[in-house]
C-alpha cells in the first residue's frame, strides 16, 4: 500500500488549491491546531502578528470532501499544503472546529518546524513582564464592587468594609475576621476607599443577629446587624459600617 502523502498527492490531484490569504479562517485554524498538537503554549487564538506570518509560509489547502449539514455540525476532510506539498489533514466531524485528535500529520519534519514558528510567536507574548503595582493595596481593592478599603487605621492595613452586606452575611464569622466598630470617628470617601480619621476601635466579641430589610437583594442600607462588643455592650449597627480585618495566623 502506499505511503498516507502518495495516497494524498493522487486524491488532491485536479483539485482546487486555496493559496492563503488574510483572514482565511480555515488555515488559521489548522495552523494552530498543528501548533497545539506540538506544544500546549500554542491557544486557540491567534497570536499578535500571526496573519503576516502565515502569509510567509507559502500555505494553501484543499478540501477533499465537506457533507453539508444543516446545523452547525460538520463532516470534511481538508488538507494543508505547503509549497503545494501536502504536510497534514484535518478530519472535522462533529459540531466543533477543533478536533485536535482529527489531524494526522503527513510531513513530520514540516509539521513540527510550523509548530515551533507558531509556539515562538506565542512565547513572545508570554514574555511581556508586567510592572508591579505601585500601591499593592489599592490595586487589590480596585475594581471590587463587593469591598471597600478602609485606610487611616495603621495597625490594620488591611481593613474593608462590606458594599453588599445583604449578600454577603452568610460567610460573615468571627473564625476568619476580626470585626470592629468605630465610636466617635470621622468618615469620608475617598477615591482610594473610605478613610476613617479619629475615633475609637472598639473590637466585636460576638455577633448576636442581623435585621434585613423587606427587598434583601435592594438598598443596603437596612442591613443591620447586632453585636456584643469586647467591652460587654451590645450595639445595632449598619452592617456596612462595620470595620472587616481578616485573621493573621502566626
């Protein structure tokens, strides 16, 4: 019997060959499916600069066989060429373009050196180090629409308070947080978070019950909750204005 690559010279013989062009998503997609087959650091997007790449290839393809359906599944065998050399097949069946086990390399030596190119273009991009931020703290918080730094307390950097307590109560314990109350303080928004200024941390010994409102998923500012303080009163207070400090394991 003869080789896969002679039995494929004779079937594309008289066939149409379709050079590549840019933004033929059918050799991108084989190109990148080699690629992966080759090395998990190759995705299924394109990476920067892959059109001007695979223009530079000399790549082109012919399709043997595509049984039309109608839906979105699929059943063809289409073949890549490279300098009109055929190089792999890609057997598509199913509702999915990216049947990495329906390739079947037929030039190995070519198939890896496209691979490694493909791998190259991606590992440049994996290569770009981002700086590190110039504030950790305020990039931690930024963009959280659930949390809300609070600055101004130095012995606890790391202090929030909750935007949403309606929805965040049920995780809410005193064996992961430490929670306080403010008596007495200034309180103003900032675009940092809320900076608390003077007043007193009064430590909470236990949480005793919350008050939600009637619309729990609204306004937050029904939210109320109960607690018995260290010093042994016991105060109902917007949950919100609680002061959250996670538990520091020695």
């Amino acid at each position: 019997m003869s080789s896969a690559k002679e039995q494929v010279r004779a079937l594309i013989q008289g066939r149409s060959i379709m050079a590549y062009h840019q933004g033929d998503w059918s050799i991108e997609r084989f190109v990148l499916a080699i690629g992966h087959l080759y090395s998990d650091d190759v995705g299924d997007c394109s990476p920067e600069g892959f059109d001007e790449f695979l223009s530079k290839q000399r790549l082109s393809r012919v399709m043997l066989l595509n049984h039309p359906h109608d839906s979105d599944e699929e059943c063809s065998v289409e073949i890549l060429l490279q300098d009109d050399e055929p190089i792999a097949a890609w057997k598509r069946l199913g509702d999915h373009y990216e049947y990495y086990d329906g390739l079947a390399v037929l030039n190995p030596e070519s198939c890896r050196r496209l691979a490694n190119e493909v791998r190259a273009l991606f590992a440049s991009q994996y290569n770009v180090v981002s700086e590190p931020p110039e504030d950790f703290l305020k990039w931690a918080f930024e963009g959280n629409q659930y949390l809300s730094r609070i600055t101004g307390i130095p012995e606890h950097p790391l202090a929030y308070s909750m935007e949403s307590p309606g929805w965040m109560l049920g995780g809410l314990n005193l064996r992961n947080e430490r929670l306080f109350v403010v008596e007495g303080a200034t309180v103003e928004e900032t675009e940092h978070g809320t900076l608390t200024q003077g007043g007193t941390l009064v430590e909470v010994a236990n949480i005793v019950g919350h008050v939600m409102p009637t619309e729990r998923w609204g306004s937050d500012q029904g939210v109320l909750t109960t607690v018995l303080l260290t010093a042994g009163r016991t105060l109902t207070v917007r949950t919100a204005d609680l002061v959250v400090v996670p538990i520091q394991i020695p």
